[in-house]
C-alpha cells in the first residue's frame, strides 16, 4: 500500500512540476483585425428654417458578451486595442450596461454618455490596454458627431500566461510531492 501511495504522489509531483514550469514558460496569445461601425445618427429637419437641422449621434455597443471565466483568476491577461481612424473611439464596459441602451438588432444603440467604461472610451486615443478580471464585458464604439456612416478597422491582441506567484507555488508543492514520494518509496523498499 505505501509502495502504491509512495508512486502515485512521485507521479502527481512529476505532472505537477511539468503543469507549472508549461505554465511559466508558454504564453497563450491570438490576433485579430475587425470591422467596427458607429451607428447612424438621426437627423430632425430644422423647420420652418431650412438648414437648422439637429443632429442627434449615439454610442454603439456589440450584441455580443465576451466572457471572462473564472478560471482567469489564475492568469496574467494583457488585452491590446488599437485603431487608426481619427475621431472615433473604443470602450469597454459591463455587458449589464446594455440595460441602458435599445437593441438594433445585432447591436445596442445607446445615449452618449449614458454607459459606464470600465477601459477605453471617449479619452482613448488609438490604443487601449486592458487587463480583464472574470465577468461579462461588452465593446462599445462612439465617435465625433457626423452623418456619416463611420467604419473602420481594430486590431486586437491578447497575451495570457500563468500567474507566476501560483506558477512558484506549485512548482513547490510538485518537488514536495516528488520528495515526499521518493521518500515513501525508498522506506517501503527497505
């Protein structure tokens, strides 16, 4: 039975100091280009003077939740945006902030200013860099007041890498299985 015990803890030690040294040295990153588009502003004809119509502009946030599970507690996460278009600009805010807005079909049309930014936003310039904690994240797209259909190209990237205090941590308790079991084994042998 200790032969057993004194095996199975080398083994879980062995796949443990392998898990965490993967962890540390392995990053996990993607990349991507994608279109984004500012909704349509309204526009009310200025009667009775022609000429002085008001133009009402929105924010736009995506339909679409990005999820951050909880297992990413465990990780470093670095999230970049960026853009080159002038006078637009990306957000990040609680997906629960599209309770303030109106679905249009694949997307939410929301009143400027009305949305809380967690990253990014109006003052974003170009660039966003994020580092996200579990929960339910929307985009959103605002941009200058125009009637002009606004599209334009973001690039995203991502690095993940294990946390790399739990990375030590286990690292520990891997060579402590090791040993332990080694121990074990070389007692039971006697």
């Amino acid at each position: 039975m200790k032969k057993s015990l004194s095996i199975g803890l080398v083994i879980v030690g062995v796949l443990i100091i392998i898990f965490s040294s993967l962890g540390i040295t392995q990053d996990l990153s993607d990349a991507e280009t994608v279109d984004a588009m500012l909704p349509p502003c309204t526009v009310e004809d200025g009667l009775p003077f022609v000429g002085d119509d008001e133009i009402t502009c929105y924010w736009g946030m995506s339909g679409e939740i990005l999820e951050i599970p909880s297992e990413a507690i465990a990780a470093d996460v670095d999230v970049e945006i960026m853009w080159e278009k002038a006078g637009v600009w990306i957000g990040i805010a609680e997906a629960s902030e599209a309770s303030k807005c109106e679905l249009k079909g694949d997307y939410y049309e929301c009143q400027k200013d009305s949305i809380d930014m967690i990253a990014g936003g109006p003052s974003s310039n170009g660039k966003i860099t994020w580092q996200p904690v579990p929960g339910e994240y929307r985009f959103v797209a605002g941009g200058d007041d125009s009637q002009t259909l606004q599209q334009f190209d973001v690039d995203w990237s991502y690095e993940a890498s294990l946390k790399s205090t739990l990375a030590i941590s286990l690292l520990f308790a891997g060579f402590i299985s090791l040993i332990t079991g080694a121990v074990m084994w070389y007692k039971a042998k006697r």
